[in-house]
C-alpha cells in the first residue's frame, strides 16, 4: 500500500492541502490531524510520499515514523506540474 498526497505543503507550520486561492492557511492539514487520520485508518504502509513543497521536514518524519516503511518528501519547492 502506498499513500500518495498531492497539493500544496507548507511543513509543520502551515500544514497540508491549504488553498491557494484563499488566504487562509490554517485551513490545511496539520500534521497532527493527518497523523490522526491515518492512524485511524488502521493501514500500515509501505511508503507515503508528499508530491507538495517543504514536507521534509523531521517533524513529518516524526509524526508517520511508525505508519509506513518509507517517507518520501521534499525539504524544498517542487514543481507545480507534481512528479511523473
């Protein structure tokens, strides 16, 4: 199993999936509430990878360390169009 998130980061301050078009950034994800979510799920998986900017970061490490084998994650911007 293998959880994919694409949308914009913006790492342990702002969160995940925040909206563009609308100035408010504290309508993302945090990293808690989707470590919440997934835990609830009760999945175990073997990679979940953030197609977004800044997710590196330790503190993603941290909160999916136990979730999945592998975190893949940029500490940087990445492209708008995402990966291939």
């Amino acid at each position: 199993n293998m959880l994919i998130m694409w949308n914009h980061g913006g790492g342990a301050v702002y969160g995940f999936g925040y909206d563009e078009n609308v100035d408010d950034y504290y309508a993302a994800l945090t990293l808690d509430e989707m470590q919440q979510a997934i835990r609830n799920s009760g999945v175990k998986f073997e990679m979940i990878g953030f197609d977004a900017c800044l997710m590196g970061g330790i503190e993603t490490a941290c909160a999916f360390y136990d979730m999945a084998d592998y975190l893949i994650a940029s500490e940087d911007f990445e492209s708008g169009l995402g990966w291939e």
